[in-house]
C-alpha cells in the first residue's frame, strides 16, 4: 500500500503551519510595514534622502553661522542649546553642508558595541568623513569619559580630514571641560511660525497670514518643541490628504489642534468626586483603547479590576447599568460606527497622563494589564497600533523603559501568539527612536542579540527592528546587532538575520568595510561559523575592490577560507575568477587570491586545481577562461619566488 503523509487544509483563518518550529513570516511583513508607515514620525535619520527632505524644511537657528565657521575652522564644533531648540537637527544640517566628495555622514555609536576601552574609537573615521556624536541625553559618567578621549579623537579626526559636530547634553553644562569650551557653540531656538509654515509650504499648503495668526495656534507653537511643530505640519497634510482641500485651512489647523487640548484640571477633578473603582477603570481602559468598539473596553475594563483584586459587585448583571449608561457617566460616547470616545476632545491622552503620574504604585500592575489585553485576537490592527503607541508614550514619559522590553521579551516567548510580533516590533522601534531613552533600547537590543538565551521569536522581532528603524538612524549598531544576530541564529531565522545584514553592508560601501572588517576579525578567531558562510555570501570581486582598506581585509579573510575543506570554497572561488573577465577586476581579484594562499603552496595548488576545474567547466565567459587561469598560474608562481623560463637568443 502506498501512502501520501502531509497536510490536508480545507479552510483557514489565520496562519497555517503544516511543520516544526515559529513561524512568523507573515506577522513580520505585517511589523515591517507598520514600522514603515511610523517612518515620518521617527527621529532625524542620517540616510541622504531624509537629510535632503530635512534641508528643504530647515530654518537656520540664531548663531548657527558662528558654528559653521568653527566647525571649518576646526573641524568641530559644540553645540549646545535647550531641548527643543532643534540641536540635532542643526548639527546634522552643519555636517550636510559640508562638501560631500570623500568619506560619509554617520553618527557615532552611543553605546559599547563589542569593545570596552574607549567610548569613542578612532576606527569609526574614514577619510573626509561627517560624524555626528548626539551626547544630549547622556548620564554624567559618558559625558565625562567622552571628554576625557576628545582630544586625542579630535587628532586623528584632522589627519583623516574629517569634521565631527557633537550634540552636547544641556543639563549637564557643569561637566564641560574648560580646554572645550573654545569649540562649543550655543544657538538659539528659530522662530516656530517660520518652521512651521516652511514645512507647509514644503508640501504645497500655502495659508495666509491670518489663517496662521490666530491665538491657539501661536499659544501651541510657543510652547511646543520644535518636533511636535513639524508633526503638527504633517498633522495637517493628512487631514487634508483626507478630508479633502475643499474644507479648507482653518479646518485642517483647527482638526489638527483639537488633539493638543489639555484637560489635565478637569481630568483630575472628574475623578476626584466620587467615581469609584470600575468608573476609573472604565476611564483608563476607554483611554487607553479610544476609538474601539464596546466589547473591547468592557474586557480591558474587567481585566484591570481583575489585575488590581478589585472585589466583584454582588448585585446581579440586570440590576446593574449596561455599558451606555456607563459610557454616559464618565462623559462618554458611542457613536453611529460603533466606536466608542469622549466627548471631549484631548480628555483620553488627560486621562492616561493622569494614572501614570499619579498612581505610580500600580505602574507595574498596568503593563502587566496591557500586555494582557493585547493578547486578545479580537482587536484590530489599528486598534493595536494606537494602544501600542499611548502605552509606550506614558511608559517612557515616567522613565520606564523596562516595561517595554519586558512586553517585547514575554510577546515573543515560545507559545505567544504570532499577532503580537507586530506589536513587539512596534514597542521596541517607539523605544529605539525616543529621545531620551534610545540608547537604552540600542543597548538592550545589543545584549538580546549577544545573548543564547533570547527566543527566536524574539531574535525575528529584532532583525526586523534593526532593519526598518535602527538602520534609519544608526547603521553602524543595526550591523552590528544583525551580525550577533546571524552568528547565533539557526535555522530560518539565521537566514532572515544573514539577508538583513547583508543587505544593510551593501547599501553602503562604508559599512561593506565595516562588515568585512568584523568578518576578517572573527574567521581569524575562528569562533563562528556562521562568520566564513557571511564573508562568502558579501565577498565582491567588483565592489570596491580598488579600496586598499577592502583588498586587505578580503586577503585576511581569504587567507583562513582557502585553508578549509576545497568543497566549502570552490563555488564562491569559481565566482571570483568569472568576475576576471572584466579586465579592471581581473589583476586585483587574482592578487587577493594568490597574497592569501602565498605562504602555503599546498593551499596554493588547492586553488589551482580549482581554477582548472573551473577553466573545463561552461560557467565562464567563453575565450576568458584559459586567459584567466594562466594569469592565475603566473602570480602563484611570482609569489613563490619561481622566474618564468625565458628561452636564450
């Protein structure tokens, strides 16, 4: 008898897995999108095209002339002002102005990615490069240790002709050393109105002076830091985008305030007279899912009182008010679609500032009742996303960063529900992108990634998080964590990690260096597999093969490859010597081959043998086979020190 054993699927409602092992594919195209869509709302990045959309939208600072002639003059300069004041953004601007004809513009690492002795390292500077050091939220010991190596850092910035703009922490003013105090700069904060309507007229909304002149919308841009102006500009670009340019400009501005009004005052006296236990968490579960159908808020609603021991009511169900006649009393509503809000515009964001200021005892309990609810298959995605978004907001407001990369961590354990990967994603990228506490997701994500006891839930989470928003603002720590990533990786998830690392080390040729360094480092080491599999797969005879820097570390690398098992090399070899048939990569190609087997002709005749394989073989262009191996066989032969026989006249 012969018999077909498989899987049979007749219908399905979620993702289908006939076989072992995560499967998250699908939720992790879903996190890379959401993560996308969260792209404008992300901090300044340094990749060129968001630096060019920046630039059309800058408004120069007061004093920022007098900080481009330092950093010319010096090649650094110090920025300091108040938070607000738009420091990041004027020094990337200062670096993005400068000739960009050698080097590259890129941030230095803020955390201690797999060294311990300085905090800033002279590897990271190129040739004419443009570094950013952003110091503007660092504790007091970074900032003294970053002082303490500037100048010896400021020395092989000259040598390399590179300039280097530092972000300095204002609140920390006392700690600047006198001998940098000739370099810093403060500047000013620019007229709000101005960057305001530079970032209108940049997306063609063009309002006149009295649409822009009223008093609500000077009270805000008074008061507001300059990020939450730019988002209100982008605020109104989709609400025209969607309510249609008929409505006109005072709607769009008028739609775009009503979020920004504060009802902190009535909040708190709403709920000091009189609303008793299930009235309150009634309030904060409708905050925290505003905008979500009944259903939704009632079993948060139970799942809070249920988390904080609240005693049950004792009357019976009937006896008791149904959810409209709660609604109505905490000054609610459900409206015709079925979505339940306040009627007060601004009173839901009021209502969550008001617990986690004033309830800091029960913090704990509420980020174990939002995971809780978030476990629930029911909700809709957009309902996800905005939970997701006002719990990370009032958690890294209260400076507890701890509570989202603890949801992260429990969302993608083994048996967790696949829809939360998005959410995971999408906790963790809020986290990486805030001013204030991004390093600390940076760093977290450094020790996950180095560690053998993250899930491979987790680790999918993390590729995706370095890719779509790590990479956006910090390439260089996004590399490094995918590399840890595909080193201690397995099956799938080892692949995801390999292809996402290797993407980012090609969009870069600086970071291609970088990758090929680290390689070089660890297949000397010989600690990591996965480290001989990652240098063959981005090893490219054509990619920068003229850069001394590449040639050396693909011969250090090569050098301990040709030294393996012939199988394990043949191919990539055979690759090589295909790329020869461009005359421009052939000497350079051949060079790296042979300077990495010259010290062992037994390795040297392995790869000659391989070069006559692949000479009999159809793989290469026709005519440039027999040309190629001969080149080959000449170099090989130089190396060992043998003259070619030259016949006597």
């Amino acid at each position: 008898m012969n018999e077909t054993i498989g899987s049979y699927i007749n219908e399905a409602y979620g993702g289908v897995h006939s076989g072992e092992g995560h499967q998250f594919n699908f939720y992790l195209r879903a996190a890379e999108s959401r993560l996308r869509e969260q792209a404008s709302k992300r901090r300044l990045a340094i990749a060129k095209g968001d630096r060019d959309h920046l630039y059309q939208r800058f408004i120069p600072p007061p004093r920022l002339q007098s900080a481009r002639e330092e950093l010319r003059r010096s090649h650094t300069v110090l920025i300091d002002g108040l938070p607000g004041s738009g420091r990041r953004t004027a020094a990337l601007m200062l670096l993005h102005e400068l000739s960009a004809s050698r080097g590259s513009l890129h941030e230095l690492p803020d955390t201690a990615d797999d060294r311990t002795a300085s905090p800033i390292d002279t590897h990271d500077i190129n040739d004419g490069d443009r570094l950013l050091l952003d110091l503007s939220e660092v504790d007091e010991s970074r900032y003294v240790a970053v002082q303490q190596v500037l100048s010896d850092f400021r020395s092989s910035l000259l040598g390399h002709n590179a300039h280097l703009v530092v972000v300095l922490p204002h609140h920390l003013s006392y700690l600047l050393q006198s001998n940098l105090r000739r370099f810093t700069v403060g500047i000013g904060r620019p007229a709000a109105k101005r960057v305001f309507v530079r970032h209108l007229r940049c997306e063609d909304i063009s309002p006149s002076a009295e649409e822009v002149g009223g008093h609500d919308l000077a009270s805000y841009l008074a008061q507001a830091p300059l990020r939450d102006v730019a988002e209100l500009a982008d605020r109104i670009k989709r609400c025209r985008n969607t309510s249609g340019a008929e409505r006109g400009f005072s709607h769009w501005l008028s739609e775009s305030l009503a979020g920004q009004h504060n009802q902190t005052a009535r909040v708190a006296a709403d709920i000091s007279t009189g609303h008793g236990g299930r009235q309150k968490a009634l309030l904060l579960s409708l905050a925290m899912f505003h905008g979500a159908p009944p259903g939704t808020v009632l079993q948060a609603t139970n799942a809070l009182l249920g988390i904080l021991s609240h005693p049950p009511d004792p009357a019976p169900r009937l006896d008791r008010a149904d959810l409209h006649a709660e609604f109505t009393g905490i000054g609610a509503e459900t409206l015709p679609d079925g979505q339940v809000q306040f009627r007060r515009v601004g009173y839901d964001r009021a209502v969550r500032d008001h617990f986690w200021t004033f309830l800091p005892d029960i913090r704990r309990q509420l980020r174990d009742w939002f995971g809780t609810c978030l476990t629930e298959p029911t909700l809709t995605q957009l309902d996800r996303r905005k939970a997701v978004e006002r719990f990370t907001e009032q958690s890294l407001r209260t400076g507890r960063p701890e509570d989202l990369t603890w949801l992260a961590d429990q969302w993608t354990r083994r048996g967790a529900r696949a829809h939360l990967v998005a959410d995971a994603a999408q906790v963790l990228a809020l986290g990486l992108d805030h001013d204030q506490h991004g390093r600390a997701f940076r760093q977290q994500i450094y020790d996950w990634a180095t560690s053998t006891e993250t899930s491979p839930g987790l680790k999918e989470v993390l590729i995706v998080v370095c890719s779509e928003t790590m990479a956006r603002s910090h390439p260089d720590q996004a590399l490094v964590r995918l590399h840890h990533l595909a080193r201690r990786a397995n099956g799938q998830v080892r692949v995801n990690a390999q292809d996402a690392l290797l993407r980012l080390a090609k969009s870069d040729s600086r970071l291609y260096l970088r990758l090929l360094d680290r390689l070089s480092v660890g297949i000397g080491q010989r600690q990591w597999a996965a480290d001989f599999e990652l240098f063959l797969a981005v090893a490219d005879p054509t990619l920068l093969i003229g850069s001394r820097a590449v040639r050396e570390s693909l011969t250090m690398s090569w050098t301990a490859v040709l030294r393996r098992p012939t199988g394990s090399w043949a191919a990539p070899v055979g690759h090589w010597l295909d790329a020869c048939a461009d005359h421009r990569h052939r000497d350079p190609s051949l060079t790296i081959l042979v300077a990495a087997c010259a010290a062992d002709s037994r390795v040297s005749g392995h790869l000659y043998r391989v070069a006559l394989g692949w000479q009999r073989s159809d793989a290469h262009t026709p005519g440039t086979g027999a040309d190629t191996v001969s080149c080959l066989l000449q170099k090989i032969n130089a190396a060992q020190g043998i003259e070619p026989y030259e016949h006597a006249v």
